[in-house]
C-alpha cells in the first residue's frame, strides 16, 4: 500500500454528522463537538501532525499558510505539534540562550521574561489558525525548544494557556480521559468536567489501580476526586508525554489510544538522547491502561528507523550518509521496507541506542516523528510502522518550498491499526512561496510516479479513472 492508497470507503446507517458551513458557528472537529476524542458514524477519525515549525518569535507567512491549507483540507479531530516548534537558538532569545540542559549559567529574570513574551507571541501565531476553526491540538517537544532558555516544563504551562490545548490538565475535550505521566513513571489519569458544572476533576492512581478506561465519561459522569487539583496530578510528571484514548462511536471501549511522547534531546558527550527511564515505564504501563493499540508520537526517530533503508555505495543515486555510528555506509530507502512515495533527504539523526523499540513491540503499532527536516517516508520493521514527517517550516533547513509538508494519518475502525497517510505538501495546497529567500533543500530520492495512489483528500475524478484504464 502507497502512502496516498485509498481502500473502499465504509458504508454506515447512521448519519454522518455534516462539517460546518460559513454560518455554523460549531467547531471544525467533530470529537472538539463531542467533547471527546472518538471516531465519527463514517468510521473514520482524523489526526494532522505538523513537525518542526522550528522558528523564532516572528512565524513565516508561508509556514502559516500551510498549516491554514491543511487544516482546511483534511478538517482534522486533532492536531499533533511533535516537537521542535521553537527555534531555541534564534537570535531573538539570544540573552537567555541554553545550548544543553545541563547548562547551568545564570539567566537574568529580565531576559527570561522577555523571552516568554516572544514564545507566547510564537505561540499565539502558529496555534491562532486551530483556534479560529475550533481545532483541539497536543504538543510535545524536541532537541530545540528548552534551548530559549524556558523548561520543557514552563512551555508545557505557557501552551495551555492558549485554547484548544488538550495537554494534560485541560478543559479543551470535557469528557476525554488522558493518561499522565506521575512519578518514576507511573501512570496517572485525568478525566473532563463532570456533570455538576465543578469543572476538571483529577485522580491520580499508581500502576497497581486500574479503573475503566472505557467507561463513558460522558456530561452525566460523575468522577471521584483523590487529588484537590489536577495540577497536583501532573506536576511531578514529564511535559509533553501522556496518552489519550480513541473510542468508538457509542463510548463502549476504546479502539486505540494516541501516546504523545517527549522523545528526549542531547546527551553527555555529543549525540541525541532517549526518552527519560520515566517516559519508558510510562509507555510500558499505558497498554494495559487503554486497553487497545496504541500509535505514539515524537520527535526523535528512533536508531531502528535505519533497518528500512538499504546500504548502497557512496557514489550510488540518491544516497545518503549515515548519522554517528552509521557514517561509515551509505544509504537509500529500501523498497521492500517502505511504501512508494517516500524520500530520504538525510540520515537518521537519532540516538546510538535506545530501548525504546523494545517497549514498543507489545500494545504499539507505530511510530510517528519529525526532527529530519529532509525525510518523508513511511516504513514497517517487525510489524511496527516507523513514520517520518519534513519539516513545515519556512525559516529553517529543509527540503525544496513545494516539499514543505504536514501529514494527514487517517484510521478507520474496520481496521484502526493500519492507517492511511499522505503528506500535504505546500505545491499542492498553496503553490509557490511568498518569500523570495533562498532555501536550503535536498530531496535525494525520486518522487512518486503518476498514478501511485489516489489522494486521500479527494475522490478520483472520473476522467482520471477513465483515462486510468489506458494507461
């Protein structure tokens, strides 16, 4: 199956609840109506990742305009930044600077104050788009954020300062139960408003409670309370790592659960980093929470995204140098490995080695990341799909403007655990850039031949299948 490959569509007997027109005044989302994240009568259900904005203070127009065009096009249930949206290293933040995290230099208030004032004008640019359409959205963070001189975990708090922030305490979905990640990796829940208008209540349980996480939390639920705020439930967690289940349309079970992942950033003595021990017992534990599949999200690749490229010779067509301890061999997607359409711009930048893979081979299904701002593949390695997604934005390295992508990644409940995806790139939606800067860019390998799949966004027209049968 291509990355773009439609399946027949699903016919149901429940009415589809119809996307809003310029006079409803409703939410774009359909799980932002609901109050939860749940697939539709049409059986479908609907994520846009967006990676690597990786920009200062002032968002490029174009960057944008892609996130409007494919917000507009695919009309997403959520919408999932996986890290690396603030270029940390921008001149903008250069008096509060933090190359590493270990860095311990002291920062002038003053400065630190000021930076928050330029993250929260960022901030307020790139999510205003989700917001104006009613759009919920979840954020993890990369190698790049903490660098402006703000934790992970003072962003973590200024994001959800914005509307339709859904990490973890939020009031974006009321009814939505997200799974956090406490203390040395324990997993903690938080549920929406209840019925009796007390707004977010919280319980925080150790791996040895379990309640049902397919109950109906529904606007008649009533849920105890074990904590007197849902801070207190998070505050001794890790930013930006937490789940939050999918159910199906009559709220009886859930049908997979989104794992939103801080995939770490640098290590001691050069390299990139692993989830803390913390993330890792959070994605051990989570499986038995939700009680189905899950697909995680985060920025990082991970060192097994290279077991779907072919090692080739140096001089070979489109390859790429290997990252560290990969430099000695060249390499090219690997056909067998990776679905048609792809392109490998780079090599993987990922840790020298993680344990990350090994988690995820029980209760997981696949893997979703940014930070190569050239690769756009998708792949499958011992039945996990490793995805990896350009960069969107337009004030830092990528590949060419047209290739500047978002990913749609579409599930159906017939079969929720092989989803479709394409990416949305900025020629096809918008066209040519508004900026006439020069661009640094490469994408080594071919791009997809005419006919490879059908567009996910839009029936075939029926010229293209007449014309399709000649061909």
């Amino acid at each position: 199956m291509t990355e773009t490959q439609r399946t027949p569509e699903g016919m149901s007997s429940k009415p589809r609840i119809k996307p809003a027109d310029a006079e409803d005044g409703r939410p774009v989302s359909i799980s932002a109506r609901l109050g939860r994240l749940q697939f539709h009568y049409s059986g479908k259900f609907r994520v846009l990742q967006i990676a690597d904005i990786q920009d200062g203070p002032k968002v490029s127009k174009d960057t944008i305009t892609l996130i409007e065009a494919s917000l507009d096009a695919t009309r997403p249930d959520l919408v999932i930044f996986s890290g690396n949206q603030i270029a940390g290293y921008d001149p903008a933040f250069a008096d509060s600077f933090r190359k590493r995290r270990w860095c311990n230099e002291p920062i002038a208030e003053s400065a630190l104050n000021h930076t928050r004032a330029l993250v929260r004008k960022a901030i307020g640019q790139f999510t205003e788009p989700l917001a104006a359409r009613g759009i919920p959205w979840a954020v993890t963070y990369g190698n790049h954020d903490f660098q402006c001189g703000l934790s992970n975990a003072e962003l973590d708090g200024i994001y959800r300062e914005f509307p339709g922030c859904v990490n973890p305490p939020s009031e974006t979905l009321p009814n939505q139960i997200a799974y956090t990640c406490g203390a040395g990796g324990a997993v903690q829940t938080l549920s929406g408003a209840t019925g009796s208008g007390a707004g977010i209540t919280a319980k925080a349980d150790t791996l040895g409670v379990v309640d049902d996480a397919g109950a109906d939390a529904g606007a008649d639920a009533v849920v105890p309370s074990a904590v007197s705020s849902p801070a207190s439930a998070v505050g001794s967690g890790e930013p930006g790592t937490f789940a939050l289940p999918v159910m199906d349309v009559d709220h009886t079970r859930n049908v997979l659960g989104l794992v939103i992942l801080d995939s770490g950033d640098y290590v001691h003595g050069g390299g990139f980093g692993t989830p803390s021990p913390a993330a890792l017992a959070f994605l051990n534990a989570v499986p038995d929470r939700i009680g189905a599949k899950s697909m995680v999200f985060q920025h990082m690749p991970m060192p097994e995204y290279y077991n779907v490229l072919k090692p080739v010779a140096a001089n070979a067509a489109f390859a790429m140098q290997g990252y560290r301890s990969h430099a000695d061999t060249y390499y090219v997607l690997d056909e067998l490995q990776t679905q048609p359409g792809g392109y490998l711009g780079e090599g993987i930048s990922c840790p020298d080695t993680s344990d990350e893979f090994e988690l995820l081979r029980e209760g997981y299904f696949g893997v979703v990341a940014g930070h190569d701002h050239r690769n756009g593949f998708v792949g499958e390695h011992e039945g996990l799909l490793l995805i990896a997604t350009p960069t969107c934005g337009f004030n830092t390295y990528g590949p060419a403007p047209a290739k500047r992508a978002t990913r749609l990644i579409e599930f159906d409940i017939r079969h929720p655990y092989e989803p479709r995806t394409q990416l949305l790139e900025f020629g096809e939606l918008v066209g040519k850039p508004s900026s006439k800067r020069a661009y640094t860019y490469a994408v080594n390998q071919t791009a997809p031949g005419e006919g490879e799949g059908d567009d996910l966004l839009r029936k075939p027209s029926l010229w293209s299948q007449l014309s399709g049968l000649f061909r």
